[in-house]
C-alpha cells in the first residue's frame, strides 16, 4: 500500500538555537542516515526566527531589483524552460557574489552551510569542495511545483553533485497549502521504474527545516496553491583536474556567478558550450 509520511509530525518541535556554530552542527546519526539506504535527513529548527526573517529580506531586496528569473531544467547544454516540468522562479547567490543587500542573513548563511558541508564531509568520509558549493533563492509562485527528477547526471556539469539540500522559509505555511518535497524510495531514478509500486517521503516545507539527501536520490516538490521559499543547493565533490583549474574557477568565483556550463568547462578542459 502507498503510503505518505508527513515527517514534522515524527520529529520534535522546532528550537531556536542562539549561535551560527551550534545550528551548523549536523549530529551523527544525520550523516549516517545520507550514508545509509535512506539517503536523506529533516533536521527541524534548523534556522532561528530571526535568520529567516534576514533571509525573507534579502529575497524581497532582490525580486524588487529583478534578480530572480524563471527557473529551467536540464543540465547546461539542453538548458530550457518547461512549464509541463517545472514551475518555479530563482536566484543564484552562490558563489558568493556581492547583490546589493543580502546583509547579516546571507552572511550567517553562507557560514552555516560551510559548517553544515564540513560536518557531512567529516561524518560521511566523502570529499566536498567548499569552492565549489552551489546554492539559490528558489521561489515557487501558487500552483508551483518540480516534477520528478535527480540532481547529479554523470557526463554533465552536475556530475560532482554529491549531497543536496534545502532550507525552508514558509512561516505561515499550512498543510493545505502543499508544495511538500517528496522523495521517492522506489529504486528508480529521475523516471519510476516500471512494475514498482510507488513508495515515498512527504516532507512538509516549514520554516527553520533543514532538508539533507544525496544528489541521486529522485525527489519532486508537489504543486503548491501558496507561495512557497527555500534555500536549494548542492555540496559538490573536487573536481578531477589540475590546480590550475582549480585556480580558475576561485578567481571567476570570487567576481561572478560562475554558470555550471563554464565550470564544467573549466574543471575539465572544454568550453561548457
């Protein structure tokens, strides 16, 4: 029988935790559930009250100044909008460009999630390169969603996605206003596979919750009738290359917004074209 879990309702309430070092820890038995079978891990409470109200901020400073735009899917050579696939607008505030605003949150952010990669990098044993951490603002309007589908594809620039995540922003959510994550436990990938009786993971969208998964794992964000924000992004392995690539992408990445098509250019020889 299929079967919804609705994890808030399995975990303890939410804690507002005082310091940046503190919430960045990632306990032990959460890296040993992304090395496990289950691959993914909900840590409530994650984020103070006061951090997503920052956060909230930025994100109305930079629609108010355009920054954000429609979100498309593909990797970057078959890059296109498809509203049959998703529905969502972005902005990208990895690397760590300098918006206007962004202030105190975006600061404690960046610092939280370096804890957060140093600690699933010391927990699980799997190298991640901090120069390389990808993350955005995204932002799903009502009637939003994000149909099925993996974030590390080998051969393309998201071959050295290793660990997703998500921090929610909703604080007025409501179970009725949808838009959970689901990940699918049904041994398929970015398609069911055939014969398989469905099985998945709700995960609700409330604010302050720390979503962790390995970036193979096929997940979705149901339609949501509610606006609906979080923080998405990847904690990416070190590219197979020389220095000198490395090099390259610390000058681009402390000046712009490095596309995944010039990393992967960059990291691997070619144009990204």
């Amino acid at each position: 029988e299929n079967m919804s879990i609705l994890l808030s309702s399995l975990l303890p309430p939410m804690v507002a935790l005082t310091t940046s070092a503190a919430r960045a820890h990632i306990p032990p038995e959460t890296t040993a559930a992304l090395r496990g079978p289950a691959g993914f891990a909900v840590l409530p409470g994650f984020l103070s009250t006061d951090q997503i109200h920052q956060l909230k901020e930025d994100v109305a400073e930079l629609q108010s100044s355009g920054r954000f735009s429609v979100a498309g899917v593909g990797e970057a050579a078959t890059k296109r909008i498809d509203g049959m696939v998703r529905k969502c607008e972005q902005c990208f505030i990895y690397p760590r460009v300098k918006h206007s605003g962004g202030g105190r949150g975006r600061d404690e952010l960046y610092s939280l999630l370096d804890g957060v990669r140093t600690n699933i990098e010391s927990g699980t044993g799997v190298q991640l390169d901090g120069l390389l951490t990808e993350g955005l603002y995204a932002s799903y309007p009502n009637g939003g969603y994000y149909r099925r589908h993996i974030d590390s594809y080998p051969g393309t620039p998201q071959e050295i996605r290793r660990f997703s995540f998500l921090l929610y922003c909703n604080t007025e959510w409501q179970p009725s206003d949808g838009g959970c994550l689901r990940i699918h436990t049904d041994g398929g990938g970015e398609v069911a596979p055939a014969g398989v009786q469905p099985s998945y993971v709700d995960i609700e969208p409330r604010a302050g919750t720390l979503v962790l998964f390995r970036s193979d794992i096929p997940h979705e964000v149901l339609e949501t009738s509610a606006e609906r924000l979080a923080v998405a992004g990847w904690f990416n392995a070190p590219p197979q290359g020389s220095s000198v690539r490395r090099s390259l992408i610390a000058a681009l990445g402390s000046t712009v917004v490095v596309g995944s098509a010039l990393k992967f250019g960059a990291l691997h020889g070619g144009s990204g074209d």
